[in-house]
C-alpha cells in the first residue's frame, strides 16, 4: 500500500488515512489520505497522486512565502521533468512500488543533492531535449541515479541500455546486440543464431 503512515514521498508526508471513496460506473475504490506538505499546509491526496510525490498547489507558487518551492513547476499540470523527479524517487524509495525490486530493491538509490530538491535535479540535468526523452542510468546502468551517472535519453538510447541486453565482444570493443546488428547490416536473429551455434565471433560478425 503506498499511502503507509509516515511515508514522505517528495513534499508530502502521510499522517493518516482520511477517506475510502467510489468513483465511476464500477464503483472503483480510492483511498485518500491526509498528508502535510513541507510548506505546512495539510490537505487530502488519492494515494495514485501521493506515490508521485505531488505538493500542495499554494507552496508551488512563486509568491509562496516559502522559496523552497518556489520553482513552479508543480502549479497546474506538472512539467514533464518533475514527474521524472519525482517516479525516479519512487521507484527507488517507495517498497510498495510494483517495480521497486528493480530499483531499491537492488540497492539503487537517488543521491541526497536530488532527493529532497527539485531545483538542484533540473540544474544538473537540464531541461528534455525532447518531450519523448526520458531519464536514463548512464554509463552505468546499475549505478545510482546522480550527477554523472544519468541522461535525458531517447526510446533508442534506453533499449541499448536495459541490463538485459545482450553484450558482445570483437575486435576489443564491447557492443550490445542491437549496435552490433546496425553496424554489420545484419539481422539480430541471424547473429543470436550463430552465437548459439558456437561460431568464432569474428565469423558472426562477417556479413
């Protein structure tokens, strides 16, 4: 359950459990909890809103009395790089998450400059290139996610990138799979064949 007691996710913390309401035709069942911003003000979040770590509206104003959260960019719809800001933190912060085994759950962590600061996430990355770009572990895809270490990357980049890709050594450069097959002009499936086939590696890669 995401809304746990005491769980902080981004600028909310959940004190307790408010309400259980219905919504549309299948009567769909949504909690909501009473959570405290960090600006102080209290109001009611759908546990879908808290697990991506939502403000409230008034401290996201640059007229807040509180500049921490002065950056604006949670007033209306969220920009494109604070929602990665804040599904980056649940991914590995959050033990209730689907996917957490995949992040916290092997130990990867957001560093503490980005944790509990917006403003210094987008310093260090910058804005998407694109609206399509989306964070990236880089080089190191088993490292953390800090400065250094990640990426705005394409759909491309990121299907390079995943752990379970096939790397492959020849000619004292190492490649995953897909680079291999766009380089050479040769069919994935045909260089998959030939490993598994036991073929020289200098042999797979001849067209």
């Amino acid at each position: 359950m995401i809304g746990s007691i005491g769980l902080k996710i981004g600028e909310l913390t959940a004190i307790r459990l408010a309400r259980i309401a219905t919504h549309g035709k299948a009567n769909r069942r949504v909690r909501y909890w009473l959570c405290r911003c960090e600006c102080g003000n209290e109001l009611e979040v759908s546990e879908k809103r808290l697990g991506f770590g939502s403000g409230c509206v008034g401290c996201a104003h640059s007229g807040s009395k509180n500049s921490k959260f002065a950056h604006g960019e949670t007033v209306g719809e969220k920009t494109s790089e604070y929602r990665a800001w804040a599904a980056m933190k649940v991914r590995c912060h959050n033990p209730n998450f689907q996917q957490f085994k995949d992040y916290g759950g092997r130990g990867i962590v957001v560093c503490e400059r980005w944790r509990d600061s917006f403003e210094n996430f987008l310093a260090d990355m910058g804005r998407k290139p694109t609206p399509e770009h989306t964070i990236d572990r880089w080089p190191n895809k088993d490292g953390n996610y800090e400065p250094g270490n990640c990426r705005w990357a394409t759909d491309s980049e990121q299907r390079r990138n995943r752990r379970t890709n096939l790397i492959i050594e020849c000619g004292g450069r190492k490649m995953c799979l897909a680079d291999w097959a766009a380089e050479t002009g040769l069919d994935r499936r045909v260089i998959r064949y030939r490993l598994r086939a036991g073929w020289p590696i200098e042999e797979v890669m001849k067209a």
